[in-house]
C-alpha cells in the first residue's frame, strides 16, 4: 500500500512538474502572440495607407529608399526582431537603403543609450505626430518609403512567434520590388505574430 501511495506522489509531481514547465513555456515564448492589428475588421483600405503615408512624410524627408522601424524598448518580441532587423540593415544599406528607428514620444538618456548598444548609429525619429502614432498599431513594425511612391510597404517584419526572417520577410520583399524598379504598395495588418503596442515612452 505504500509502494502505491509513493507512485501516486512520484506521478502527481511529474505532472505538476509537466505542466509546470509547459506554462512557463507559454509565458516566454507565446504570451504576446496576438493579431498585429486588433482593431483590424480583416480589411484593408486604400485611405489608411494614404493617411499613413502622408503622416510619415512629415517626420521624415526621405531622399532615397528609406525603412523606419517603429520600436517600443518595453516590447519583449524585441529580443526576435533585432536580429532580423540588422540583417536588413547589412543587406541593404549598402544598396543606398537608409534606416531610421521611430518612438513614440520623448527619448530618455537610458533609452538612447539602448539604442546605440543594440542598434549602432542610426538615425532617430520621436514621433509626437497624434495622427503617426493612431496609425501604427503595433511593433515590430516597418514602413518602407521609396521617394517617387511613398509607402510602398507597412505591416510587420513576418509573422510567427519570432518575427525573423525564417518566417519570411515582408520588408525585404518590398524593398526587392523597388530595387527592381517596380512600383508597389501594400498595408498589411492582418498577421498574427509576436506583437507590441507602439506605446508612448
């Protein structure tokens, strides 16, 4: 009878051990999987891009192709997207691609000490527009500007639970359509993946 009792205990905490390990999985790895724009009705409407493009060209006077990433410091899918980012920045800064690194709101010194560790020399863009920032629904995030289209692309870098590039990358497949020399526009806010709100700091 005791055997049995001390089998139950040893199974009782294997599941307990189970479940608790599969918890903190989720929490780590799954908790801000969620739609990248929750207001989304799963359309996609010619005017919010148009509204998109014309607030990001007041914060930014883009000459050349250009990607403004949209980042919140707080946001824990950072961790997945940095390094999808430089990947970007190491392909294509060399075709003449500028970058620019958009927060919402006021940097701190901490914050911009943050920024030049993880992200080196890039140009910074903090965004008080009211209209930019009710237009970006979530970070990680990208627009790309091309200076004879406008926003050829807004939305997120991939979907997934890592937002990398083995999920595919939607920025890099804009930017490959205006280096070819073809016009492109999309707004993509139907993906569901490891997202943030674009807060203010």
């Amino acid at each position: 009878m005791q055997a049995r009792h001390k089998t139950m205990l040893a199974t009782l905490l294997v599941l307990a051990w189970v479940s608790t390990t599969a918890y903190a999985f989720w929490w780590f790895e799954f908790k801000d999987l969620r739609p990248f724009d929750t207001t989304s009705n799963g359309q996609i409407v010619q005017p919010e891009l148009i509204s998109l493009s014309a607030s990001l060209q007041q914060v930014t006077s883009v000459r050349r192709t250009s990607v403004v990433h949209f980042w919140n410091p707080d946001c824990y899918c950072n961790r997945f997207n940095n390094a999808h980012l430089q990947q970007i920045r190491e392909r294509y800064a060399k075709d003449g691609v500028d970058f620019y690194l958009a927060v919402a709101g006021k940097l701190s010194a901490n914050h911009k000490q943050s920024i030049q560790d993880t992200f080196g020399a890039i140009k910074l863009i903090e965004v008080n527009n009211p209209q930019l920032l009710k237009n970006i629904p979530s970070t990680p995030s990208a627009a790309v500007i091309s200076p004879e289209y406008g926003v050829a692309y807004y939305g997120p870098y991939s979907e997934g639970a890592t937002c990398s590039a083995q999920n595919g990358s939607f920025v890099e497949s804009a930017l490959n359509t205006i280096n070819s020399g073809q016009q492109t526009k999309s707004l993509n806010t139907l993906a569901f993946g490891c997202y943030c709100d674009w807060s203010s700091i």
